[in-house]
C-alpha cells in the first residue's frame, strides 16, 4: 500500500509539473507574440497647427492630410482615407470581434486565471489586443467585461492609444451589446453595475412611453460615451410572435406598431436626429425580423436554423425597421442567423441572402449605411460552430465571398481579414467591392467624430456613468413598466403588514414598509417573486446562457411555488423573460404582477403603495401548453384563449 501511495505520489507531481510548464510555454508564447506585435507600431500621432487649423497627425507625415482635417467635408475625408489604405488595412476594417479585457481594465495580451468563466474565455479563446489592432489590422471591437467607469474609460483609452500607433492611426470603433438591465448573457446582454439600471426592453415596451424610451437612449448614450463606447449592438426589433424563443426578453414585444414606436425612439435617444460627434450609433438588429423561430428554437446553435412562415407574415415582422429603425435613421443593420424558410429562392440564412440584404434591404428600402453580419457566421470557434446556416458545405473562403456578394459590410465575431486579402489576389472580389463597404465604416467613424478626438476623461467616467439622477430615472422606470394582472383586494398592502418574502434579492428594503416575518407561519401576506421556467441546456458555454424550451412550471417547480402561496394570502411577481404558463399559480395567489426587470426596492414602493403599477403587457399569457404548440411561429397574439391578452394591465 505505501509503495502505491508513493507511485501515486510521484505520478500527481509529474502531472503537476507538466501542467506548470505546459502554462509557462503557453505564457511566454504569447508574451513574446505580444512583443512582435507591438513592435509593428510606430509612434504616437502629434497634435500639429497648420494654417489655424490644429489636427492629429494621424500618419506621422507632418502635414494635413484631408482626412486629418476637421473642417473639411466627411466625404472629402473618407475618399483622401481609402486612397491612402492598402488592401489589408481595408481587410481589416471589415471586421468586429470581441476583445479581451483584464479584470483591471488593461488589454488582455497573455493570460490571467480567474474564476470567472468570462474572463477566462476571453483569455484562452480570443486573439489578444495587438495581434488584432498591429497585425491584422482591425478597428472596430465589441467589449464583454463589466468594469467600472473608470477602468472601462481607461481600457478604452489605451486601444485608442494602440490604433493611434498603426500606420494611419485608424481610430478604432467600441461596440457592445446592451448593458442597462438586469440579465447576464454574453451572447446578448452584458449586467453592468456601473450604468444606471433600467427595465428590460419588454419593459420599456409595457411603459407605452415613446418619451421615456427617448430619454432612456439619451442616458445611456451619455453612459457609453464616458467610458469610449460608440456603437450599440442594439436595439432588437424583432418581433415576439413564437413565445418559445429565447431572445424574447430583449424585444418590444409581440406587436409590430408597437415594437416600430419603441424602437424609433429608441434609436433617437442613442444617436440624436442626426449621428454626430456626441452619438452613439445603433446597430438595429436583426433584419428582417429574428422571432418567428421554428418551434421555438434560437438560431445560434443548429437545431434553431429555422425560420418559418405558416402564417404568411413575412411582412408583419418587417414593419418595425419600415416605420421604426428606418424613420429614426438607424446607422446599421444586423441580419439574423436564421434562414427564412420559403420566402427566397435560395435556402439560406439571412446574411449570405441576397435577395434579402441586396434584393429588400438595400434596393428595395434604399437601405445606404453598414451592414453587418451576426457573430461567427463563418469560422467555428472555441465556443461554438461557425453558423453557416444554409452554406455549411462552403469553405471559409466561399462563405466569406456570398456574404459580400449579398451585400453586407462587415463580418462580426471574426478576425480573418486575410481570407478577404487572398480573394481580392485572386480575382474573385474586386477591391473596389471593398471601397464600397469600407466607405460606410469610416463614414460612421467620421460622424462620431473619432478622427479627431476618440479619447474619454478618466476622472469623469464615474460621474456620468451610473449618476444619481440617471439611477433615479431608471428606478422610475421600473415602476412604471410593472404590469398588475390580478388583483383581488389585497393591494396595496398596509404599512405595518407582517410578511414573508421569498425569492427576494434584498429583503431588507421591504422592512421600511412593513414587518418582515422568518417564516409563512407569522405572516398575514406572502410575496413571492418567480421566475420563468426553462429547459436547461448546457452543451456548450453559450447555450447555457439562453433560456429555451418549455415555458411551463414542472410538478416539482409547481409544488414548491404553490406550497409556499397556499399557506397565506399572495403577491406572485413574476420575472417574464418569456410569457411563462402562469394559469395553475394564478388560481392560487390573491395578486400577480408581471415583472420586467424590477429591484427590490421599486417592488416594495409598488406592493405598498408608494407607486402604482402601469405597465401595459407586451405579450400575451398563454393559459396552457398545448395553446403554446398551436400558435403559428409568425403571428402575434394567437393564443387560444390567453389568460392575460396583450395590452392588459390593472392600476390601483
């Protein structure tokens, strides 16, 4: 036994050692690959004056170019820029991908453990800083950390610095999904405590408020634009016509005038009525509609591929980009993964259909601005397959040529700017194809004015983003999305109640309105907050991020809820991220309330009076399963017999 022992012992030490080197290696790999890269800059622009005119001598050359000119016309600018560009530096505009960012805010060039799986994917799966900024020539990033203001301002600010350091000091184009709610998803939404905290878009939705939604872009602009973010991932004006679908939670809803309204004044308040230096630009998504998913299922991963019809509504889902996106003058446009069954001659997905992004998109509505592809629609990645939904038999090489032949612009979650490089030597792209979509990049880059100043102050990041009246404005808006769908005399409570919470993140707030009890038992009143049920799936890292399938409680999900409401008279406040089959709770409780993204603290003002519930519903509740099953992917609001419709919603 003991010499087993010490074989084991000294077998543990030698694994032990060859993970250390092995990490060692694989560390001093990439810090000396860092090192070559960084050499590949050269010096910093200087700030020179020439004729009254003061400039950033963004190529080194001692003069003023025209597109270093600040006063001459954009298109001016852009026309001196691209004569000045060779093939790969155009290659490398037309792309986005995400960036890795270290927990304190410095480019991720080697390594870092961390116990956060985010940190540690962006670590081992992502390119770091400068192979993409010095090598491959790219100027346009989506960030995934979730910093404070300062280090997220700070971060910004040193890849600024680095493309300021490329042969043309291309100045690079921060993008990032939506950060001002309460859900985490790095495939779609970013939890981000620095910003001010605002209800979902469902939520916004159920305000009916154009104004609010307005302002709510405005405050975020300012937030993004502190810390060196200049183009949102957003908003979604899909439409929720497929209950089922795991992307509901960041749509307007199900409605098509309503969704157009919300996302016309949601895109005014990131970009203004024009896009200028002081705007964030949109990158409305995803054309032509995202939500009649087959059964259900989201489009990033294989067995969602599917986009169907049955309903012949093919046109419903277009009309919030017609009467929303487009009015507003949205700067981009993200096509879906999806490929829209029946409605092209080709079966394939929306970014490689030409008939969809050349034919609908830019020469039927005149679309002029960017284009962009959804992430990794043409390699396979650490994290997923390539989603080539329609074209798998393609190479890289032929999926990166349809995507252009379609019309798109620019390829997000990729980082080959070579294979665009190879196409145009052999004669299968023009450059001048290029011209034509590297022209609207820098067009956008001009109009936010990252030319001539792309830097953030530091010491303000923190004192605009997550201010005092932003975070007020955003808690008013969480009472105002709340939807009160039953209530049978039992709100508001009385101050002094004695309740039992349950499933509260701070139970400490509702003390300042009545008597929190330790146990059902003590309590007269019991307020329960739920969430929507879901079909675990965790095959990959991203999949578990997406909430998909079922929308009704299991028996054991059920028997808990209903224990604990069946002891004392209830206040249910159910977290929608998808209309949930509420109907076996809602017999039980003496209240309901549908909740969008709401803390704590806006819950206890609501359920005791201090604000009233007016949120309209965005959707509507199917009142079983089989309901659910029946509905066709494509229509709103045709559920058999709902047990709330859409538009319901009580007030005190």
């Amino acid at each position: 036994m003991k010499k087993l022992l010490k074989v084991l012992k000294y077998i543990l030490i030698a694994v032990l050692s060859i993970i250390v080197v092995g990490a060692g290696i694989f560390y001093f790999t990439k810090k000396s690959a860092s090192n070559k890269n960084m050499k590949l800059l050269g010096g910093e622009a200087e700030v020179l004056n020439e004729k009254g005119i003061r400039f950033r001598d963004l190529n080194k050359n001692g003069k003023l170019d025209v597109y270093e000119n600040p006063t001459a016309p954009i298109e001016a600018r852009i026309n001196d820029l691209i004569d000045q560009m060779t093939l790969e530096e155009k290659a490398g505009t037309m792309f986005v991908t995400m960036i890795g960012t270290t927990p304190k805010g410095e480019p991720m060039e080697t390594p870092v453990l961390s116990t956060d799986p985010l940190v540690l994917m962006m670590s081992f799966a992502l390119p770091s800083n400068s192979e993409m900024i010095a090598r491959k020539k790219m100027n346009s990033f989506n960030i995934l950390a979730s910093l404070d203001a300062e280090s997220m301002a700070k971060y910004a600010n040193t890849i600024q610095k680095m493309a300021e350091r490329t042969r043309l000091g291309i100045p690079i184009t921060v993008a990032t999904d939506p950060r001002h709610g309460t859900i985490n998803n790095p495939g779609a939404s970013l939890f981000t405590p620095a910003f001010s905290q605002w209800p979902s878009s469902l939520g916004l939705a159920a305000t009916r408020d154009t104004l609010l939604v307005r302002e709510f872009g405005d405050i975020a602009r300012q937030e993004y634009r502190a810390v060196g973010i200049h183009l949102a991932l957003h908003p979604m004006a899909d439409l929720a016509t497929e209950p089922r679908w795991a992307r509901t939670n960041g749509t307007f809803g199900e409605d098509a005038g309503l969704s157009a309204a919300m996302t016309k004044a949601y895109v005014l308040g990131f970009q203004g009525d024009s896009l200028q230096e002081t705007s964030v630009a949109c990158m409305t998504k995803h054309f032509s509609g995202g939500g009649p998913q087959k059964d259900g299922e989201d489009a990033h991963f294989p067995y969602g591929k599917e986009q169907v019809y049955p309903g012949n509504h093919f046109a419903y889902h277009v009309r919030p980009f017609t009467e929303g996106a487009f009015p507003a003058k949205t700067a981009q446009i993200m096509p879906y993964y999806g490929i829209p069954v029946g409605q092209t001659n080709e079966e394939v997905a929306f970014a490689f259909n030409k008939e969809i992004i050349g034919g609908l998109l830019r020469d039927s509505l005149n679309f002029k601005g960017v284009v962009c592809t959804d992430w990794n629609i043409i390699t396979d990645s650490k994290i997923g397959e390539g989603r080539a939904w329609g074209v798998e038999d393609l190479s890289t090489k032929e999926r990166v040529k349809k995507v252009l032949d379609a019309g798109c612009d620019q390829f997000g979650g990729e980082a080959i700017p070579g294979v665009i490089v190879e196409l145009v030597n052999e004669g299968q792209i023009p450059e001048r194809r290029l011209d034509v979509s590297v022209k609207r990049i820098l067009r956008d880059k001009f109009r936010l004015g990252l030319f001539d100043d792309p830097y953030v102050d530091e010491g303000k990041a923190a004192q605009i983003a997550g201010k005092e009246a932003f975070k007020e404005k955003g808690l008013r808006a969480q009472q105002k999305a709340a939807v009160l769908l039953k209530n049978e005399g039992i709100l508001p409570l009385k101050k002094g109640t004695r309740i039992y919470v349950s499933g509260v993140e701070d139970a400490e707030v509702y003390t300042s309105f009545g008597e929190v009890v330790s146990s059902p038992s003590e309590a007269d009143v019991i307020i329960a907050r739920i969430r929507t049920p879901f079909d675990p799936r965790s095959d990959s890292f991203l999949e578990s991020f997406f909430h998909q399938g079922r929308l009704y409680y299991t028996n054991e999900e059920l028997e808990e809820i209903q224990g604990l409401i069946q002891q004392k008279p209830s206040v249910v406040v159910a977290n929608l991220e998808r209309p949930a089959i509420l109907t076996p709770i809602d017999k039980e409780a003496k209240a309901v309330m549908a909740d969008f993204g709401i803390s704590d603290q806006v819950l206890a003002k609501l359920v005791f009076g201090e604000a009233n519930p007016q949120g309209k519903m965005p959707f509507e509740l199917p009142s079983s399963w089989e309901a659910v099953q029946k509905q066709l992917e494509d229509v709103p609001y045709d559920s058999e017999n709902p047990l709330y419709p859409f538009g319901h919603g009580l007030s005190y």
